[in-house]
C-alpha cells in the first residue's frame, strides 16, 4: 500500500513546529524565521508535499465569511496596447462576460487588471495577485506578442484566450477560424457565389498563423469551379486599395472584417444581394446589418474559465509541459448581404 501524502500537520509533527509555522513557511511569509523557512522548505520537498492554493484560499475565506458560500477569484489580465483596433474591445468585454457567468456558476468571481503602458507592470501585478491569494489567470487576446514570462508562474495557473502565447506557453481557448471560414466558403458557394475574395488586414492573419487565408486557399485547391478572386492583404483598410481590387478582379462577394468595404463596393456598382455578396468574418465587428460569422466569444469566455478553474481544482499551477488548445467554431449568422437559399422543391 503507498505511503499516504504528506500533509501540514504531518511535516510539522516531523520538524517539531506547529502547522501556522509550517503554513507560514511554505507560503514565504516574512514572520518566519529565514533558517526555519529554509527547513521546512528543504523536509517539504523532500516528502514531496505540494502545496494547494485553492485550498487554502477556501480557508482563508470561510474564515473571513464565517461559513458562507466560498467564492474564488480569477484575474482577468488584460494589455493597454495603443495600436489595438477599437472594435477589439468588444470582443475582450464579450469574452469577460462569459468567463464572469460560468465562473459565477462554478464559484468564481472575475477581477479586471490591465497590464501595459497606462496600466500595471508585470511585477506589480505579481505582487498584487500574490498578496492577494489570487490564483488564476484568464489572459485576454494581444494584439501584439505578448509577454508575461516576469510573473512567477509557480504561482499561478493560466488560460489564453488566443491562438498561441510563448511568453510563457500557456493552454489556450480560441475561435476556430480555419473550419470556420471554410464552413461559410462551402455556405456562399451553395448560394451560387462563384467568385469570392478575401479582404484581410496582415497582422490580423500572422497573429492567427494565417489561418484565415490558409482556408481560403484551401478552399480553392480542392474547388476548382470556383474561381477565387486573389486575396487582398493590406496594412490598414483604405478605400483607394479596395476599390482597385476590386475594380480589377471582380469578386461576386467579399469576406473582410471591415463592413465599410459595402459601401465602398456600392460605390463601384455593386448591388448587394442582387449582384454582389459580403459575409464579415465578425460580426461583432460590423457597422451595419450583414451576414457573416459570430465568433461565440461568450462561449469562448466561458469556455476557458472551465479549464482555468480545472487546472486550479487540480492543484495545476505552473506553465504546461505541453500547452494544449482548445477550439470553438463560430456560429453562421444570416444577414440583408447574402441573397437566400432557392427554395426546397
């Protein structure tokens, strides 16, 4: 039969201390003595005790609350990042509010911190979460690479809510934009579309590893009787560069983030649904009625707080060995820009 696991009371019956001291002691508490904290230290890894976070944050609680229902904390971590679309924010909001419902329903609350320029240093936060017993964090979409390797992840349990994080490698929660996009071409291609073009900015693409143009490439590999219409990638949406494009290569319908390019492809004679069609890639994103695609983030929201809080009820904290991601196809949103389906004989 195994040794059974250590525990508080066990070490400190062994070392001759009592189990506050111990406490204290494995949680780098200053009131301890540094020798005796070196000890205690030394004997816990010695018997391979590993310390629960979560657990002793439902004592401190129950404590506090005198009984009451206990109610964990998770820190949603977000970047001041200037260069950020405005139109992102809705998406980091939808995201939140979807880990703050099924956190509510599993016993967490969500707490905001924003890291950045105009927000906290990566040491502050650490020093912040630390004291403040909070466990585990649900790091918001970067729009740029971002970087989080100065907290101490020993700490710490972490879901991306992104395609991939290296700073540390961290599990991650994501739309499923390949399958997806390839699931609304098979759509537009069933309502007689014979010409798509995608309309993309770059950095969008690369922070996805390109997986919406992959699938738009894909698409048109194994579907020669569509013709697509070369991809345009630009730096920042402009009116001047569509309009050539699409003067030039005349794609039946255009799949973009940006719905200004309606009016931009009205402007060059289209008639939308009649002649032309457009599907957004977002339609959180959109700036008047279209089709196109509902990346769910709420259900991503949700989503990763359910694996946050598994790795936390599983005493997990620290980066993974091996990172894994989980994904969420979006949900096909029907809209005024797409003409309907022919009706069934």
């Amino acid at each position: 039969m195994p040794a059974p696991a250590p525990t508080l009371r066990s070490l400190a019956r062994v070392l001759g201390l009592s189990r506050t001291t111990v406490s204290d002691a494995l949680r780098g508490s200053p009131r301890v003595d540094p020798d005796t904290a070196i000890r205690v230290k030394k004997a816990a890894k010695e018997a391979g005790y590993r310390r629960n976070p979560l657990a002793g944050a439902l004592m401190s609680e129950l404590r506090r609350s005198r009984g009451t229902a206990f109610r964990g904390v998770l820190a949603a971590v977000d970047f001041h990042e200037p260069d950020r679309p405005d139109s992102a924010a809705r998406f980091h909001r939808e995201l939140v509010l979807g880990a703050e419902t099924r956190g509510t329903e599993l016993g967490f609350k969500v707490e905001k911190f924003i890291v950045g320029r105009n927000g906290l240093s990566v040491h502050r936060l650490d020093s912040i979460l630390q004291s403040r017993g909070i466990n585990g964090i649900f790091l918001l979409p970067a729009w740029d690479e971002p970087d989080l390797s100065g907290l101490d992840w020993s700490q710490y349990a972490g879901i991306y809510t992104d395609y991939i994080i290296e700073r540390p490698a961290l599990h991650s929660v994501c739309s499923d934009h390949y399958r997806s996009l390839l699931a609304a071409l098979q759509r537009i291609a069933a309502l007689g579309y014979t010409r798509p073009g995608l309309y993309l900015q770059k950095h969008h693409d690369e922070r996805l590893q390109y997986r919406w143009g992959a699938a738009f490439h894909t698409f048109q590999q194994h579907h020669p009787e569509i013709r697509s219409a070369p991809p345009l990638l630009v730096d920042c949406f402009s009116r001047e560069a569509f309009t050539a494009w699409f003067r030039r290569h005349k794609p039946d319908v255009v799949l973009s983030h940006n719905t200004e390019a309606i009016d931009w492809m009205e402007s060059c004679g289209a008639v939308l649904p009649a002649t032309n069609g457009f599907v957004s890639l977002n339609v959180l994103m959109k700036t008047r009625p279209c089709a196109g695609l509902d990346l769910q983030p709420r259900q991503l929201g949700a989503r990763g707080a359910e694996l946050l809080i598994a790795q936390l009820q599983r005493n997990e904290p620290g980066i993974p060995e091996w990172p894994s991601t989980t994904t969420i196809p979006a949900r096909w949103v029907d809209g005024p820009t797409l003409r309907s389906a022919p009706a069934a004989k």
